[in-house]
C-alpha cells in the first residue's frame, strides 16, 4: 500500500491541511480495524472493506490478501462521494 499517494488522495478530497489531519486521526484505525478482519481470514483468501467516512464525502476501500503470518493491505482507494 503506498500511503503517500492515499494522504495525496486525502488532500485532494480534503485541501491540504484538513487532509493531513483526516489522514493522521482516521486511517490508523481503519486500518487497524481491517489487520484484525484480514487475521481472521482463511490464508490466501482476499478480503476487501468500506469504510464510509463520517462527513459523507469519501470512503476508503481497504483490500489484501492474509498469506500467513503476516496480512498486508494490499491496495487502498479514496473514492471522493460528494462535491
């Protein structure tokens, strides 16, 4: 997951200042939160997740692969809902 690009995409939903302070308050537990659904998944299985973010403005899609001991987030989207 690149999370460069994902606070870009923050910002661009957000403007730049607001962006960074949704990015640094919000993503860690939605991310966080899918860690543990990708844990309690069958190895090899691929889980995907929205998460509508509380203004109604955007939703960040979640998805990745468990492949073991480890359960990487395997692509992260912003998607811009209003305005």
């Amino acid at each position: 997951m690149n999370t460069q690009k994902l606070l870009q995409d923050f910002q661009s939903v957000y403007g730049r200042k607001e962006g960074l302070r949704i990015y640094l308050t919000v993503t860690p537990g939605i991310l966080a939160d899918f860690s543990k659904m990708l844990d309690h998944a069958p190895a090899g299985k691929r889980i995907s997740e929205e998460y509508l973010l509380d203004d109604g403005k955007s939703k960040l899609v979640l998805s990745g692969i468990r492949t073991g001991s480890s359960s990487p987030v395997t692509e992260a989207v912003l998607i811009r809902l209003k305005g």
